[in-house]
C-alpha cells in the first residue's frame, strides 16, 4: 500500500517525525491501541453476530451456520469457512468487484488463526459421516476502513463466534432434518490476532489507515489463550531482522489477553 | 570357536549401536536429520522466450518460474511514475497435486502471489526502471510440500538471469513442528500431519527475513528456534543458488575453458537493459 501515490511521501516524512518524538499522529504511544468496543449479536437473522469499533475502523462480523457436504480427508469434521468483504462504503479507493489481494489476505489470515488454534469444535459439527456437516461462515464486513483490519476482525469473529448457536439436526433416515431448536456454538479457544506495523526503525502497535499506508512493514501475530503463538503474517515490502521479529512478538504477546479479555466481554 | 563367536559379538552389535544411534538423533520418515534439506537442484536460463528463467526441484516439487521484463506496464495506470512494479502470478498445474485441481487461481494461489512479491521486492532496485514492470510467473509442475519457498528460491534465481539489479538474493526454507520436534524443510507427508509450519524468506547479505508466515500451535521459544533453524536452512540454500548461477554465469570459477566462453555472454545481457529503459519514459 505505501508508494502507492507520491502524496505518501510526505505524509510519510511528517508521521516519521512525530513518531521520532515518541508520539503518534493522534497522541497515542507506540502500544496503545484506540478504544475498542464490540458489541455482540447485534443482528437478528444470523446464528451470531459482533460489530467492532476499533477507532473509526468499523466492522460487521455475521456467523451463519449452514449445511453441506465435508472435505473427503475429514468426513467427521464440519467445516469453518471465512470471508471478508471490502464494501465500497469503507474506502474512497475501494471499488466493487471481485475480492483483491488484501481482501483475500485479511480473511486467510483471521481463519487461520481461527484453524490453528481449533477454536470449533469440529466433530461436534458433524450431522451424517462423510454426507452432511455444518458449516460456519464467518463474514467480515468491513463498513468503514481506518487501519489495523486483521486486529478488529480477529477479535470479532471471537466474539460472534461466542454468541453464535447452530441448529440442532436429526437424522431421518438417509437425510439430516433441522428440528428447529438451536444450541451454542462450542468455542474451545480464543485466538486474537495482534498487528504489529514498522516504520523506519520504530514498531507500533493498531496503525491508523495513514500510518498503514505509510508502513514498510507489517507483522501480524495470532496468540491463543494458553499465550501460544498460532499464525504469523508479515506482509509489505521491507524486511525484518531477527530482533525486530522477536520484539513483534513480545509486543503482541503483551497485547493479546487485553484485547481477548475485550472480545469475549466479560 | 572363541574367535568366531567374538566375531559374531560384533557383527552383531554394530546394527544394534545404529539402531540406538537412529532413536538418539530421531530421524524423519525420509531418514533426513531435523535440520537436513531435501535435496534441491537449481538451473537457471532454461525457458528460451523469458527474460530470466528458473528451474528448481526441491524434494520432488519441481517448478518452472519465468521473468518477463523490465518492460512497459499494461494495463498503464498500474505504472509507478517513480520505480516499477514487480508483479508475481503463483500457480499450480492440474496435475500438479492430488487429486486434480481447478486451473482457475484460488484463494490460496493470490495469497502466495502476494506474499512471493513482498519476499522479492525488498531485493530489487525498482527505482531504477521507472513506469515498468518486472513480471515473475511460477508454474508449479508437481507439488510436494514448501511450493512458497521453492517458488521464491526459483524466482530470485530467474531474476537474476533477468539481469535486473538486486540488492541480495533471496532464499526461503520453512521449519515445521512434526511430534513437538522442529524440523527443516517440510516434505507434503510431514506438512500434512505437522503440528505447525513456518516459512521464512531470508535475504543473507542484509540479515532481513522478507517472508514470515506460520500456522498451527507454537510456544514463543519454539517460535524463536524455528526462526534461527529457518535462517540456517536459508543460507544452505543461498549457497545453491549462488552455485546455480555461477555455472551458468562462470563468475568466481576457476580459470578453465567454460569460463571463458561463457564470459564474453554477460556484457552482452547489460546493454539490453538500457533501449528498455529509454522506452519505459517515453
């Protein structure tokens, strides 16, 4: 996204300046994430539903389950299935069409943590072996974009997965009947992502949609309750240093329990 | 009779001191040590029509990858006015894994596009072709575990070829965590029942990691490791690519005759670079 448009450049120089005070544009420190707040099951029709304000980045995350047939290596196994959406809504310089690069890399990387740390209870989602399983969609739906996507989005696909609930099947016969009652999605572990940005030589913590666009770098690392790390993702065209990537991590992993402790909403 | 029966002592025991050599070192399904790569053979120049060409097997992945460029930047308004584009298209034949696959580019092809295109920039001097674009193919053939990392070991090689200026070359390795033991260069057996997998691209010159992915369950100290097992298994890597390029480039060989018919070939291949140039700032 940097050296996308001459413009950056400068904004580049001025956030390079600020954050060489040990500042950021907007008087946070190099930690501090804006206020998140995640409301959860805000929607009706879907099984389970979390909206997430991280600053003025804005994200619908919708929970759906629905039916069909598992993968041939897993035939016990229901299937979790994530997507995200970049609506022209969120961004002046996001067009319709087919999902981009960034799209697609959001939703991998908030379902591979989502994998990894085997969030779902997979078995428990299998209605007839090898025929019918349930799948669980989760729907990113970015409304209104101001930086650090994979964080917000990783933290409410949580929290919607935590409110969700699937419907109950019985087998008839050679057929799987919904019989109308619905129980909760069984969530055994909590992995939030934490987003770590590089510009120049400093390394801050939830970027601004301006300091994303001005980043060298970005380190996203997945953490699940027991502090293990579950998915990492660096993505932007500078490298990093072996020193720069442990301190990453230790950013992040000091960062996790508080946004997790937000997801889940005591 | 005390004779041969000491002899047979030995005999024996020699298989039983391998054995417990074999549980001490705990070798993989493939009899290679933790921090052992498969076997890798780089060739580089092999397509006739790409700028820069690549040929790696690595294991039994064997892929092709092809540079095209600097050249002029279609569709125009994707151009830079200040440096090129580096664009890389990721992509598996239908007959490249088991069962077929659908040719159409899925998630995971335009993942590992991208991913591929952030390892390789940092190492490239876009800014000297202004407007173009540099095009990087990779055409998987057969898959077998670590295609990413055998994709950008191909890549940085074929641009190389390219003759575009590069700051370093890149090597990737991944390390994986198969029965809560590190291990370096995930074959698709271990990939598959592995409790996590780390690929990393590492430029050895500049000590910079440009790829860094993981997935599964890992313990920060873990992770720390793998990091260090992954940067040693990238500059064996590094050091192939090198060997790779050297025979084709002759550079740094021994004073003998292949050397000297291969050298006049370079000064040739930078001349070309310029008329390019002068196009793209039309």
């Amino acid at each position: 996204m940097s050296k996308s448009n001459i413009v950056s450049h400068l904004k580049q120089k001025k956030i390079s300046e600020v954050l060489s005070t040990g500042k950021r544009m907007d008087g946070r420190s190099f930690e501090d994430f804006r206020e998140l707040t995640i409301k959860r099951n805000v929607l009706y029709k879907s099984e389970g539903s979390a909206e997430v304000w991280l600053g003025k980045t804005h994200v619908m995350v919708g929970v759906k389950v629905g039916t069909g047939t598992p993968f041939e290596d897993t035939p016990n196994e229901g299937v979790l299935m994530t997507n995200a959406e970049f609506t022209p809504i969120a961004n002046a310089a996001w067009e319709p069409g087919p999902p981009n690069e960034n799209s697609i890399e959001l939703a991998r990387v908030v379902d591979r943590g989502l994998r990894s740390a085997e969030t779902l209870d997979t078995a428990e989602l299998n209605i007839i072996s090898g025929k019918l399983v349930n799948i669980v969609f989760v729907d990113l739906y970015i409304l209104n974009y101001d930086g650090n996507l994979i964080d917000a989005c990783s933290a409410g696909a949580i929290a919607a997965l935590m409110g969700a609930k699937k419907p109950v099947y019985e087998v008839v016969g050679n057929e799987g009947k919904p019989t109308g009652e619905k129980v909760p999605l069984t969530v055994k572990k909590k992995p939030v992502a934490i987003s770590v940005i590089k510009i120049g030589d400093k390394l801050i913590l939830d970027p601004t949609a301006d300091e994303e666009d001005v980043m060298d770098c970005r380190l996203t690392v997945t953490f699940d309750d027991d502090g293990h790390l579950c998915t990492m993702q660096k993505s932007g065209s500078e490298g990093l240093t072996l020193d720069e990537i442990k301190k990453c991590i230790n950013m992040a992993q000091e960062k996790a329990p508080e946004i997790r402790a937000k997801a889940i909403g005591d | 009779m005390s004779k041969k029966t000491t002899t047979k002592k030995t005999a024996t025991r020699k298989p039983a001191r391998s054995k417990k050599a074999k549980t001490d070192s705990w070798k993989r399904a493939d009899g290679r040590a933790f921090d052992e790569l498969r076997t890798i053979k780089i060739e580089s120049g092999v397509l006739p029509n790409a700028d820069g060409s690549a040929y790696i097997e690595m294991g039994r992945n064997k892929i092709l990858c092809g540079v095209f460029g600097p050249r002029e930047m279609h569709p125009k308004h994707q151009a830079r006015p200040n440096e090129a584009v580096l664009r890389c298209r990721y992509h598996m034949a239908p007959f490249s894994v088991d069962p077929r696959r659908s040719p159409a580019p899925s998630r995971r092809d335009q993942e590992i596009s991208m991913v591929m295109r952030s390892a390789l920039e940092p190492a490239v001097f876009l800014e000297r072709y202004p407007r173009a674009s540099i095009d990087v193919y990779v055409e998987v053939i057969e898959a077998d575990g670590g295609t990413r990392c055998a994709s950008i070991n191909a890549a940085a090689v074929a641009l190389v070829d390219a003759g575009i200026p590069m700051k370093d070359l890149v090597a990737a390795c991944a390390v994986g965590k198969v029965e809560d033991k590190l291990i370096v260069d995930l074959g698709d057996y271990e990939d598959k029942k592995g409790q996590s997998d780390m690929p990393i691209a590492y430029m050895p010159k500049l000590g910079k990691v440009t790829l860094l992915q993981m997935d599964g369950i890992m313990s920060t100290e873990e992770a720390e490791k793998a990091l260090d097992l992954a940067i040693e298994g990238c500059k064996k890597v590094y050091e192939i690519q090198r060997e790779a390029l050297k025979k084709k480039y002759g550079i740094d060989q021994p004073q003998d005759k292949p050397q000297k018919e291969l050298q006049p070939e370079e000064p040739k291949e930078e001349p070309e670079e310029e008329p390019r140039k002068e196009e793209g700032s039309q």
